[in-house]
C-alpha cells in the first residue's frame, strides 16, 4: 500500500466520474522521493490498477518498477518535475468545456474567486502541437518553468495542471473546467462580466495560499 499512488489512483477515477477524461485519454502522475509514478498507456482510469502504474525514476527516465509502459506523455512529466521542485503531481485531461471554449479562440478569464486564487494569473493557452511529442513536452516544461503557473490550456487538446499534492493538482483542474462551464454559457446569454484587475488584486492581498488551503481543508471535510 503507497499513500501517494492510491490518491493518484484514486483522484484518477474521479476525473473520468466527473467526465473530464474518457478512455485512456488523459495522464496523471504523484512524485515519490526522487521518482514518480505515473498512468501506464492504454489504460482508461477506471481501469488501472496500482500494480499497473510504473515508478519511474525522476532524473535520468529509467522505469524502476512496473511491468506496464508508462503514459506516452510521460516527457512532460518528467521535465516539468526536473524545473519545479514545488511540484508533487500532476494532471493532464481532456475537459470538455474548456477544449470547446478555447478551440473557438477564447481564454479562460477569471469571473469567480476560487478560480483566480488556484490558477492565479499566469495560464498559458499554448497553441495546438502534436500529443505525444517531445516538442509539446518543451512547451509545456518552459511554461511550467514559471513558478507562478499552476494551470496551462493545450488548444484543441486539454489542460495541465500541477500541485503541491494530488488533491491541490485535481482540483486545480476542476476549477478550469468549472471556470470554462461558466464562461461559455455566460458568453451564449450576454457579456460576461470578468473580474477586474483591480478585484484580482484584493484577493492577492486576502494571502492566496492562506485561501488555497482554507479551500483545501473545506473540500477534506466535504469528502
Ligand atoms: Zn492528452
């Protein structure tokens, strides 16, 4: 029994539940010690099982455990946990209304509060680029090079978000297909009204990460 892989494994599950990955779209990955474990390729979520995941050694890519190949995207992975120290998992999926908005030339503008404060204001939308590739995993690697990004848009693809655990990874997710669900059905009724610099600031001031974990410790009891 691993703590780390059993949320991953877990928080996985909820992502197809909650229809932001089918089939074996999608990958996640936790990071243990100076390795990770990551979603095995060809496997829907719902399907893999902890002795599916390989563990995968951080620094030189070597599979250490596992039987199954890891993610196909696995690049990605391994390069932004190389340049993010801070980071301990990571989501990749595929959300509907954010692949709708975004494909149709919108960005994910913040219109309510527990978006702004997860994603903060650093999203990239990175133009389209083949999946798989290792020049989408650069691409992904510099933008997660930032430390203030947390969240990025793929256009025509999906999303990635990272965390300093699964739950603050997921739920970042969440909370760009939440943001991109209101958006656009704002968008088909009027004008949106966004949150202004100025309002953003505020919350800036209120201590994002004082929030994120008020957040955080609401969402546990809920659970
Ligand atoms: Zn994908």
């Amino acid at each position: 029994m691993n703590t780390n892989l059993d949320e991953l494994i877990q928080a996985a599950r909820e992502l197809v539940d909650a229809g932001l990955v089918t089939g074996a779209g999608g990958n996640v990955s936790v990071r243990e010690g100076d390795d990770m474990w990551i979603s095995p390729s060809g496997f829907s979520f719902a399907d893999a099982r902890a002795e599916h995941y390989p563990r995968i050694s951080v620094s030189t890519g070597e599979v250490l455990e596992g039987d199954f190949r890891p993610s196909s995207e696995v690049l990605m992975h391994l390069w932004t946990y190389r340049v993010r120290s801070d980071v301990n998992a990571m989501v990749h999926a595929h959300p509907k209304m954010t692949n709708a908005l975004c494909c149709a030339g919108h960005d994910l503008q913040p219109i309510f509060a527990d978006y702004y404060v997860y994603l903060g204001k650093n999203v990239p939308h990175l133009p389209y680029v083949t999946v798989t590739t290792p020049e989408l995993a650069r691409l992904v690697e510099e933008a997660f090079s930032s430390p203030d990004c947390y969240g990025m848009v793929l256009r025509n693809h999906g999303t990635i978000t990272v965390g300093s655990s699964v739950k603050e990874a997921a739920f970042r997710t969440m909370a760009m297909e939440e943001q991109a669900f209101i958006q656009y059905h704002a968008l088909t009724v009027g004008e949106p009204t966004y949150l202004s610099a100025d309002e953003c600031a505020k919350l800036d001031q209120l201590g994002s990460e004082e929030y994120r974990r008020k957040l955080l410790a609401e969402m546990r009891a809920s659970s």
